[in-house]
C-alpha cells in the first residue's frame, strides 16, 4: 500500500471534520510554499488587494473592503502601503469628483504578472514530479476546488 492510499484511507475513516482539517491543511502550506517561492516582498493582504483592484478596479476604498471581507480602516492601511510602493494610484472618481479610487499602476500589474508566472511555474514542476495517478487526480480536483471556492465566497454586507 503507497503512503498516499494509506492516507486516503485515514480521511475516509477519520471524518469529513478531520477531513475539511486536512484539506485546510494542505491549501495552507501550498499558499505558503508558493508565497515563499515568490518572494514578492509583499503582505498577503496586499498580493489579494492588488489582484482583487485588478480585477475590479478602478475601485472605491470602502468597495475594496467589502469585496474583501474586511474593514475601511484596515483596507486604508493596506492601500496606503501599496501606494508607498508604488503598487497602485489613487485617481478621481468620474462619477463623483470629491470622492477618490484606487487602480493598478503599471508596476502593480507587472507585479502580479510576475507573480503569476512565478507560482504557475512552480505548481508545473511540482506537479510534473507526480505519478500519472496523483497528476490526474489533481487534474481532477480542479473543478472541485474551483466550485468550493465559489461555496466559500463571503456574501456581500447587507447596508442595515
């Protein structure tokens, strides 16, 4: 019996609480692997703030907090150590000349461009390293983990 059938079968017999454990686990120390590998220079805080203003961006602080499950005055810290970096810039909102957004500078994006090819080449050779098996299981997986993602998405807040 292999060590990863032999894990398998302590999931199934242990439970889906040890189960949702071990998965937790495991995307843990995956992120972190892929994080030290990178070796942006950057919080995880701002690695998300900075994919989340690219994708939806130009994008009002108080917006930004929400989408990312967190507070105006946390979210203004973490954008103004962004903007220190030159990560992003802060430009008028065109629909409202008093209020202020936030957008990717062209270094922000090239950032994370970076950082994508970084840890996309990463988990290519990692996974190149698998047996056939593990490779399609993974493969597999994709889909799986995409849909849980979205399960886990945190609902907007209500405004009352």
């Amino acid at each position: 019996m292999t060590t990863s059938t032999s894990h398998h079968r302590r999931r199934t017999v242990a439970g889906p609480v040890e189960e949702a454990s071990d998965l937790r686990v495991a995307l843990v120390r995956v992120y972190r692997q892929l994080r030290m590998r990178a070796g942006s220079g950057i919080t995880p805080s701002q690695s998300s703030a900075l994919a989340r203003i690219e994708s939806d961006g130009p994008v009002r602080l108080g917006t930004l907090a929400e989408l990312e499950g967190t507070t105006p005055a946390t979210m203004s810290r973490v954008i103004d150590s962004l903007a220190d970096l030159g990560l992003i810039e802060r430009v008028t909102d065109p629909l409202d000349g008093r209020a202020r957004l936030v957008q990717l500078s062209p270094e922000g994006g090239a950032l994370l461009t970076d950082l994508r090819r970084r840890n996309t080449e990463a988990l290519r050779t990692a996974i190149a390293d698998l047996d056939d098996a593990e490779r399609a299981t993974v493969t597999a997986a994709i889909p799986v983990l995409q849909h849980l993602s979205d399960l886990l998405q945190v609902p907007p807040r209500s405004g009352g």
